[in-house]
C-alpha cells in the first residue's frame, strides 16, 4: 500500500509541475505575441540583438558650426578630402576586418592654439568578428604640424611684408593671398576609440 501511496503523491507532484510548465509556457507566448508580435521570445530577443548590433554608433558631428571656422583658418581646404583621408586611415587600421564598413565621418572638435590646429573627426564603423557585429566609434586626430627644423623660421607676407601667423594663408594686414611658405603639413597625430 505505501508503494501506491508513494507513486501516487510522485504522480500527483509531476503533473502539478507539468501543469506549471505549460502554465508559465503559455504566459510567456502570450506576452511575447503582444510585445514582439512572435510567439518565439528567443527568436525575437535575438532579432533585437542583431538589429542594435547592425544600428550604427551615434556620432556628434559639428560640422556647421566648425567648418566655417576650420576654413577661415584653411580657405583652400577640401573638408571632404580630409574625410577620404580619414576613412583610409581607418581601413588601413582595420586591415583584414571581415565586412569592414564605415558609416560616417563627422568634425567633432577643432582644436587651434598658437603652435598647432587640430580637426578632431569622429568616425562610426562596424566589422565582422565571431559571428557577431563589432560596432566602433573613434575620434581621429588630424594636426597641422609645423615642419621640424633646427632654425628659426619666420614668414612675412611677399606684399606688405607684414609678419604672418601660423597657418596664414591670408596676410593680416593687407588681406592678400599667400603660400606656405613654411612646408607645414597635415598629420594623423592620434586615434582614440571613443
């Protein structure tokens, strides 16, 4: 008698928690067809996952506010050159990167004092690793650099020869267009994920 008492109370117990199990089964499908629209909740969550992972990172892109200021330091300037440049540097960076792709490239800062100016460019950026969707973000820094030399250089203006500044494409004093005259070029100084 005790052993039909003892499978009796293990049935009873098994079909209790099978009840719940399809109970709680059936709860979930029904909160994941209202919310996901799917009663498969794993698959939806995973839908999610992937569709963040594909979003690309958000960038802060000053570009209205910093590009007349970067041009009235550079008039000759082409923004959208040094963008191209960008977006090398970073493939170059990322050699080998399955499904390497850049979203965009933005100025972010632009960094000016009286020995260097810098246009600080933020970039978002994706690739393929282990099956899953890398997304990056980098701030990249390219500086106007001053040539390295031993002598004191000092330019002044072919025109007025007034004194000029660095980076001077236009004299201060007389307004007229000049070259540089001081070999100074344009450098990637620093990537920094951001």
């Amino acid at each position: 008698m005790e052993g039909w008492a003892f499978l009796g109370g293990f049935l009873a117990v098994t079909l209790g928690i099978t009840g719940l199990v399809f109970y709680i089964r059936k709860k979930v499908r029904n909160f994941s067809q209202k919310i996901f629209g799917t009663a498969d909740i794993v698959g939806a969550l995973k839908e999610i996952d992937t569709t963040t992972m594909d979003t690309p990172r958000s960038l802060s892109g000053c570009d209205r506010i910093l590009l007349p200021q970067i041009l009235k330091d550079f008039p000759d300037m082409d923004i959208e050159l040094a963008k191209t440049y960008v977006r090398d540097h970073l493939r170059k960076l990322h050699q080998g990167k399955a499904s390497f792709r850049i979203h965009n490239v933005v100025i972010n800062k632009y960094l000016r004092s009286a020995v260097q100016k810098c246009i600080v460019f933020q970039a978002a950026l994706c690739y393929r690793e282990n099956d899953r969707t890398i997304q990056k973000r980098y701030d990249v820094y390219y500086t106007y650099i001053l040539p390295q030399t031993d002598n004191a250089v000092a330019a002044n203006c072919p025109n007025c020869d007034g004194a000029l500044g660095f980076g001077d494409t236009v004299c201060p004093y007389c307004g007229s267009r000049v070259a540089n005259v001081l070999g100074n070029t344009w450098e990637f100084t620093e990537v920094r994920e951001s």
